[in-house]
C-alpha cells in the first residue's frame, strides 16, 4: 500500500532530510514556516507566540515515552477536540499508528548520535482516495515555552504535537482544525469509510432491538481494527463544552477506546453465568473530567465485576478522563456516534472481502448548458439529470452495498479564509438491465443519503438484484467541485461513469442506420405457471434486434414477480420485441411460451396481459398462464 505513498507538495522527505545531514543544518519547512500565516487564516493573534524546536522546550526530547497511549493527548488552546478523539483512537490501535508514523524508529531522536537528527518528520495520511507523505520541520509553537496546542502527559513526548502540525499543514494552518470533523480525521488516519449514527433520531435508547443491533455492529467494528468516537450535539454556541451534572460535555468529541460484553459476578459464578453488560470505554480529549453516572470509576457498580475482570477492562480509579458507561447509557447521554470501518479488500482474510469501486468525478459549469454537470438535487428537476451519473450492477439475488462520495477537502490560507463544504448527496435508481446511457426521466428511486455539507456522506443499502444508477449532487446547483465515489460490494459491480447521452453518431450509422426510436419494456409477472405441484423456476428473456434482457430465476412459483425492465434503440421497427418465459432445469431449461409485442408509438403507456405461444405456432399455446408487460414507447432518444 504504502508504496504508493505520494510525496505532500513534491517534498521528498529523503532527499530533504539528507540534504540537511550533509549541510550540517536543521530543517526548515518554506511551505509551512514559523510564522502566524501558519497559526491564522483570520483573526488578530493572541500572545507572542515563539516558534521552539523540542530541543529547546525541555531535555532529552522523544518521541514516544514509554510506547504510545490514548492516555497521551491533551487538548490545546485550539478547539480540535475532534482531532485529539480521533487520534486518542488510533493511538489504541498499533497497526495503524504505524502506517501514520512510518519508519518511527527512525525518526526517534538517538541520543548518541546527535549528528543523525534533521529537524524533519514526516507522516502519512489519505486524502482524496490516496496516501500522501507529510513533511514538516519540528519547530512547535509555544507560549512562556509551554506547547499550546497538542501536548502529551509527558513534557519530552512530542509524537501528537508533530502529528497535529503536519495535519495542520495539510488543512492549511492551526487554525483551520478549531470546529472541524472526527470523521474526517478518522478516515484520514485509516483510509476506511466512515458512518454517522444519530441516535437521537434512531431512537436508540428506548428501542432494545435497535440498539442491541448497533452494539454488534460497534463489536464488530472495534474488533476488526476500526476507529468510533461519541458526542453530544451543542444546539447553540452557549451549549459548546457546557458540563452536563452527569460530568459529560456538550459540543466535544469522545474516543471509544473499547467495546466489549463485560461478565457480571465472581469466580465460577461469573463462569457458568450467563449475564453480561454491553459497555463502552470513553475518553476525553481533555484528559479530565469524566462520566459521574453508573459505572464511573468509583460506582459501587464494579462490586458486580470480579477483580480479574477489572484488570482485564484496565479500570482506574484516577481522573484521566477515560471511564466507562453502559451501551444504554451511551444512547440516553450522547446524541451521535461515528463508526470509521477498516473496509476488507484482501482475499487472503477470514473476514468478508468487499469489492472495492474508486472513481473520481466533478461537478462542473460550461458554456453548453447541456453539458453542465452541477445540476443540483432532485428539487431542480430542470437541471438534476445534467449531474454526474455512475452505473453498476448487483449480481447477488440481494446484496449489501456501501456507498460514499468524498468532496476534495478545502484549504484554508489567509487570502482565502476557511475552505468551506458544498452540501452534498446522492441518490440511487434501479433502472433497465441492459442501460448503457444515462438517465433524462426519472426511474424507481431504490435509496437516497442526506444532503450535508460535511466532506463525505456516507449510506449502507441492501438491494435485489440488478443495475442501478448513482447520480452525485450538490445540494443547489450551480457550484462546483471535485469528488470521489467509493462502492462496496461483494462482488464486482463493474462500476463505471455514464458520459454518453445515446448512441453516438459513427461513420456505420449510415450504412447500418441510426436509432430511430426508444422503447421500454417492463415485464412484471406471470400467472398460470404450472411445470410442478410447487410451481415452476421461472425467468423471462426479452428481446429485440439482437439484443435481450434476462431476469432472475424465480424459484417454486406458479405466480412469478419478475420486475425486469430493459431498454431498447430500435432501427427496425416493424421487427416485433419478443418476450419469452422458460422454466429452468439442471440439465436442460425448458421453453415455456412467448409473446411478440409490437410498440405502438401513440400508446405510451399501455398494461398488457398477454397470453403465451409457443415458439412454432401463431395461436396461443396449450400451455397454462399469462404474462403482464409495461410498455413504454419514446420518439426521443434524450427522453430516457
């Protein structure tokens, strides 16, 4: 993976650190320098802020003390308790610290050799759908020589106040990170898809089965490496880090740094016994203040848990700002959750393989209002269909899917000010088996996400088989900007943008001929179907012109519902569409009936009900049933 790492604004942290050895000097980052263009994009400063190598702040700098810990970070001056959460987070998980720090053995300072240390560090994060390297140099800013920003409980641990500039460096000052995301920052981190619960919303704390539903998604997730956090949503700028009487804040993120189901009793009764409690371990950013509810650190609850268990759940009587609470008391206290999962791609694991589509798309303005493509949500129905399209099939009778966009995240500069989100969305339309141009007529819409102006929105969706369409918007139309789009299926979706309107115009067109009509055939379902006493493995094959649409089998009905629909650019139209119905067989399928349908361009929307003939004779067959056929007839190529 990391191979492929590219190197943040062309800087070559190799190159830079052995320029700097071999010059006898300590890097200096002209990108990022020591000034307030690198603390500010608004605002007038507060105190004289000296910019101090670690060498200067204290004695023996490192940066780890004794490995890394979630209990490390402590909140600076700048509001990004986000940050801190998200990588309280992933301090807790050795195998993707590691991929952030690379090479940290490295980069520690080596006191007895002085001569091997630049000034220079570097850390990899993903952006935008790939790992870029961060390089920057160690000068940190302090006040009165204390570190204002990010700081560890150890005055010579430095690895969260470099992590945090060179993420700095990335949103453009310290500045831009007061008020941000703990998605983001956990998706950064991971490469993984994030997923924002409401819980609120959801009802989660007076629905059991729901929330008992979530737990195990949140086990499930925790235990393959994955990263959550907590909070609770500040309705006005008073609520922002008010304390609740319970000890929990408003308006602040919170780590989970463990889910588990904890046993409930003592030695061999904890054993045979049956009951456990869903709990959640938390952590403040702040490194104090904590939960005073139930199970807090100094409850009588924990009477109930037997010695060995305490230590094995690292229970601590000390105001750290880590405790734990009950799943149910998650859901009564905070309002959301995010869950950043560790999306499985490898073939080689024991745990589900998804596979992965990665596009880039943009929305855009040009001169040719029909080649515009930022048309807005579905509330412009004018300009809607100008938006990017993407297609893709799901190839199981029903298949979970993962869907999310990503917009290019937004600098922030001085000139500029902060770099703002477009509010954006997508929507999912189930559309003809056989669709290969993009959509101009609405079709079944099979789901939708939220519009939001955060960087990704995110949508887990189970469907039937088929192929769908994803049309990406911003919120208004009009803006534009660049995305990525990330599918998730377990099995390949052949995944692929739509750019054609129709059939292109080609130098055969006038010799083969060109479409000169469109037409839409629905099948719906069949009734009579009798091949045994449970009914017959029914599917249907339409087709026209060469081409054909088969839908599923369906199994052990005399009443089939086959929701097949394809699509057809007609040149010939006397030439009838036939529909076909066969029942399937291990070895050989056996034909059933058909009907030849001919498009009556007046009637544009007709129901048929259509009895079966075999494929020899004119008259209706001797064979049992009726299909129902939705047709729909078009003139205009663009008007599908």
């Amino acid at each position: 993976m990391f191979s492929c790492v590219k190197p943040y604004e062309d800087q070559n942290y190799s190159a830079l650190r052995r320029d700097c050895l071999r010059r006898k000097v300590l890097f200096e980052d002209p990108l990022f320098p020591a000034t307030d263009d690198s603390l500010y994009y608004k605002g007038t400063p507060g105190p004289t802020v000296r910019w101090k190598r670690p060498k200067d702040i204290c004695e023996d700098p490192r940066l780890f003390v004794d490995g890394i810990s979630s209990h490390d970070l402590h909140q600076g001056q700048v509001g990004n308790c986000w940050f801190v959460a998200a990588c309280s987070s992933l301090a807790s998980r050795e195998s993707l610290w590691q991929k952030v720090i690379p090479d940290w053995k490295e980069q520690e300072w080596d006191p007895e050799k002085p001569n091997a240390y630049a000034g220079i560090f570097h850390f990899h994060f993903w952006r935008f759908g790939e790992w870029v390297d961060v390089v920057i140099d160690d000068r940190l800013p302090t006040v009165n020589n204390q570190l204002i920003y990010c700081h560890s409980n150890s005055r010579n641990e430095f690895w969260c106040a470099l992590v945090e500039k060179a993420y700095a460096k990335l949103a453009g000052c310290y500045q831009a990170l007061d008020g941000g995301n703990t998605a983001d920052a956990l998706v950064d981190f991971t490469g993984g898809v994030s997923e924002p619960i409401d819980l609120t919303e959801g009802d989660f704390a007076s629905d059991e089965t729901k929330r008992n539903q979530l737990f195990e998604r949140m086990l499930k997730v925790h235990s393959r490496g994955g990263l959550i956090s907590a909070s609770i949503k500040a309705v006005t700028a008073a609520d922002m880090e008010a304390r609740l009487a319970c000890g929990l804040v408003k308006g602040h993120a919170y780590a989970v740094t463990d889910v588990r189901k904890v046993r409930l009793g003592h030695g061999l009764l904890a054993f045979f016994k049956s009951e456990k409690l869903d709990m959640i371990r938390l952590r403040n950013p702040w490194g104090e203040r904590e939960w005073n509810g139930p199970w807090s650190d100094t409850s009588e609850e924990w009477q109930k848990v037997s010695k060995s268990e305490r230590e094995k759940m690292g229970v601590t009587v000390q105001d750290d700002g880590e405790f734990w609470m009950t799943f149910e008391d998650v859901c009564r206290y905070f309002t959301d959750i995010i869950k950043c999962r560790l999306i499985n791609t490898s073939y080689l694991s024991i745990h589900k393989t998804w596979e992965e589509a990665r596009l880039h798309g943009a929305w855009t303005l040009h001169e040719d209002p029909r080649q515009n493509r930022s048309g807005g949500c579905i509330n412009h129905k004018d300009t809607f269909f100008q938006n990017p399209q993407y297609i893709f099939d799901v190839k199981k009778p029903e298949d979970e899917v993962l869907i999310c966009i990503q917009q290019r995240p937004k600098r922030s500069t001085r000139w500029e000010g902060k770099g703002e989100n477009l509010a954006i969305g997508f929507d999912i339309y189930k559309v003809e088996e056989n669709r290969q141009y993009r959509m101009h007529s609405l079709q079944h819409k099979a789901a939708s996400s939220i519009y939001i102006n955060s960087r990704s929105v995110f949508l887990r969706t189970d469907q039937p088989e088929g192929r769908y369409v994803i049309i990406p918007t911003t919120f208004e139309p009009g803006y534009t900007g660049e995305f990525l789009l990330r599918v998730f299926t377990d099995v390949p979706s052949n995944c692929r943008e739509l750019r054609l309107d129709e059939p292109p115009h080609t130098c055969w067109s006038s010799l083969c001929g060109y479409p000169q009509l469109v037409t839409q055939v629905h099948v719906l379902g069949a009734a009579g179907l009798k091949d045994s006493p449970t009914g017959a493995n029914s599917y249907v094959i339409i087709k026209c012109e060469g081409d054909k649409v088969r839908s599923a089998v369906q199994k052990g009905t005399s009443t089939p519902e086959y929701n097949v629909k394809g699509i057809f650019y007609r040149k010939k139209l006397s030439q009838p569409i036939t529909v076909q119905v066969w029942n399937h067989r291990v070895l050989k399928d056996e034909f059933l009936g058909q009907v030849h349908l001919k498009a009556d361009p007046d009637n544009l929307q007709a129901l048929h009900t259509l009895h079966l003939r075999d494929r020899n004779s004119r008259q209706p067959s001797d064979l049992p049933g009726t299909v129902a056929v939705h047709i729909l007839s078009s003139t205009s190529l663009m008007a599908v």
